[in-house]
C-alpha cells in the first residue's frame, strides 16, 4: 500500500453533513455574513485558534488575496516573503500589482530570516508576509519588532501551520491578518477553501465585502471585491473537520516522535520544536546530503516522501528573479518531507527509517 505524505481523512460525518446541504438546497449565500455553513465553521475557526473573527473563503490563495485588498496593497508598493514557499504567496502579491521581494531562510527552521527582512526594506514596503513554512512557527516575535519599527503590516501565511503555537497563540493570530488554507493536503480540508482571521473590526468588516464584490446590502460596490466566497457544501465539511482536528494533530506528533527516535542516531538533520513551540507536524521535514537519492529510494517503496520545494520560487521561469539567497538555495536541493500524517502506521515509519538508514 503506498503512503501518501498528505492525504484527506473523510468519515462519515462529512458524508452526512454535506448530504444535509444537498437536501436543503442552500448551496450558498451571497449575503454579507455568508451561509449557515460558512457562519457555523467561521465561529468553531475563531474558537479553535482564538481570534476574535473569522472570514472563510474559497480557497488558501483567494485568502491571501483577501488580505492583501484589505491592507490596500496595490501597484508601487512592496511586498516582503520568503522565496522558500508555495507560489501562491508570491502569486496573491503579483495579482494586486504590488512588486514581491523575496527574503532568505534562517536554515534552522526553513522560515523568513529576520535579519535579511530588516536589509530589505524600503520605502515603498508595505506589508510582511512571514510563513510558517511545514507547519514550523516563523522567528514571529522578531518580525513583529521589525514591522512595528518601519511601520508595516503583516500577513501571516499560516496555510500549512493551523493548529502550531508559539506561547500557546496560534500561528496566524500575531499579525494583522492571518490566512489558512483548506486544501485537501492540508492539515483539514474543506474540499478546496481557506479562512483568514483578524482581532480588528475594521478589517473585518472589510474582508466581508472583498470576499463579495465589494458590496454590503447588495449591488451597492463599495470598494474592490471578487466572488471569494466559500460555497456551503465546502463549509459543512470543514466544519466537521475542524471538529476532529486536535486528533488528526496529536496522530500527526505521535508519528513524528516516533519518526525522531527511529531517525536520532543518523547524521540527518531532523525537524525540532523550539521552546515554548508546537508545530502541527503538517510536514515532517529532513536535510539530508543525498537527499534525491533518498527520495528515490523511498517512492520507489511506495513511501510518498516530498521535496518542498526543489525550485524556489525566485528561481521559477516566471519569476526568474536574480537575486541571491543563500540559504534558500541550500535548502531547495537538501530538504525532503516524509509521511507523518494521520494513517501512516508504525509500520510505515519503521520502513521509512529503514530505506533512509540502508543508504546513509
Ligand atoms: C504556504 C502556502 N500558501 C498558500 C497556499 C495556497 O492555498 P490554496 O492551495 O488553498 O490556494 C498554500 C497551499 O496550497 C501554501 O502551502
């Protein structure tokens, strides 16, 4: 059987919940507040990472849109991230018109470099955008000094990081505007979608009207919006999902605490938590010297061990940018993630740990 590295867990409570949907023939509302499903998920989001408010969209990218609109990003201004993410970071920055400046890795946890951020900033910056990059909390306390200091706004990309705390606050809720993705690989899902939080009423009330066209009572644009909205049917399912979250996330730390001992006396560089961090163990990530030699012995066993993320994105055909990040460049040929996830067996880890061993 091949061991996905991420893969969604769908019961029957999804079953049942999306079949409701279905039933009632509600399959979305454009009103301000949004469905009975996206309010219902909305409140168990706030709960869950405690933020005062909560706005579900559909997907991880629409939601670090969202926020970008929100902070009046726009055409001239400067946008801070790391290279080392999905491109849909660098993206959602590239939709607005604003000009993405990517900043290198600290390469104990693969997330933004606080003192390379300070270098990079200009005049035309306008907001930070950290991301807590496998699950591992961004070096936030820092980057929130930095911010304050040059009078910035922050983005936390917390779309791999739901449920990961530094002191207790979660991933997403330091910034201004924390987003999240519920994309099916994600630590749960919604189908596709994605949720941003903020403790501020103003832009609160702001993302409502950027996930609807901008409007408040209907047909009455007030400022620049699309159609973001999370259709219910996606909302009934994240809403049992997140109900099971604290146990897909304690399976997911358990594999891991395993995966450590198994892996402790090899020269590998293993994934830690720092004090005072939990991570969600969203991705289980190793250097390793060969590490394509590595993942080709893995998949060829049917273990679905990842490389996030071979090519940065600064070095894409797209973006093909030249500036030089060190670190970033080490970590795109060294990094490789292994299958913790909730179904992967005690089993699976001990043949994990073997193949790697077989070739250090
Ligand atoms: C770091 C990061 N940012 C943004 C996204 C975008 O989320 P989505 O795929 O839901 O649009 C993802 C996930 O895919 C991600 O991993």
């Amino acid at each position: 059987m091949p061991v996905p590295i991420n893969i969604p867990i769908i019961g029957k409570e999804e079953i049942k919940a999306v079949n409701q949907v279905l039933k009632s023939g509600v399959l979305t509302s454009a009103a301000k507040n949004g469905g009975k499903n996206v309010q219902e998920f909305e409140k168990l989001a706030c709960k869950y990472v405690k933020s005062k408010f909560a706005v579900s969209v559909n997907s991880g990218t629409a939601s670090l849109q969202a926020a970008l609109l929100a902070l009046d990003v726009q055409k001239g201004d400067e946008v801070l991230l790391p290279s080392f993410t999905f491109v849909a970071t660098a993206n959602a920055v590239v939709s607005t018109g604003a000009k993405p400046v990517f900043v290198d890795i600290l390469q104990d946890n693969y997330t933004m470099d606080p003192e390379d951020l300070a270098k990079k900033i200009t005049k035309k910056s306008k907001v930070i955008i950290p991301v807590h990059l496998y699950g591992n909390v961004a070096y936030i306390d820092r980057i929130i000094e930095i911010a304050r200091k040059n009078n910035l706004r922050i983005i936390e990309d917390a779309a791999q990081s739901l449920g990961s705390t530094l002191k207790g606050k979660h991933t997403g809720t330091f910034g201004d505007i924390g987003s999240y993705s519920l994309y099916p690989a994600k630590v749960m899902t919604a189908g596709e979608g994605g949720f941003l939080v903020t403790n501020d009423k103003q832009l609160h009330e702001k993302l409502l009207m950027i996930r609807n066209h901008g409007m408040v009572h209907g047909y009455d644009t007030k400022i620049l919006g699309l159609n973001l909205r999370l259709p219910e049917i996606s909302a009934a399912i994240a809403k049992e999902q997140i109900k099971k979250l604290p146990k897909f996330l304690a399976k997911r730390r358990k594999n891991s605490q395993q995966l450590s001992k198994l892996l402790s006396k090899t020269d590998l560089t293993l994934p830690h938590e720092r004090k005072n961090e939990k991570v969600n163990w969203y991705l289980y990530t190793i250097a390793a010297k060969n590490r394509d030699k590595l993942l080709k012995a893995l998949n060829s066993k049917g273990i679905g061990a990842v490389a996030y993320y071979p090519t940065p994105v600064h070095k894409t055909p797209y973006y093909h940018s030249k500036v030089t990040l060190k670190t970033t460049e080490w970590a795109a040929l060294h990094v490789l993630s292994l299958p913790v996830q909730p179904q992967v067996t005690p089993q699976n880890l001990s043949q994990t740990a073997s193949v790697i061993k077989s070739l250090l």
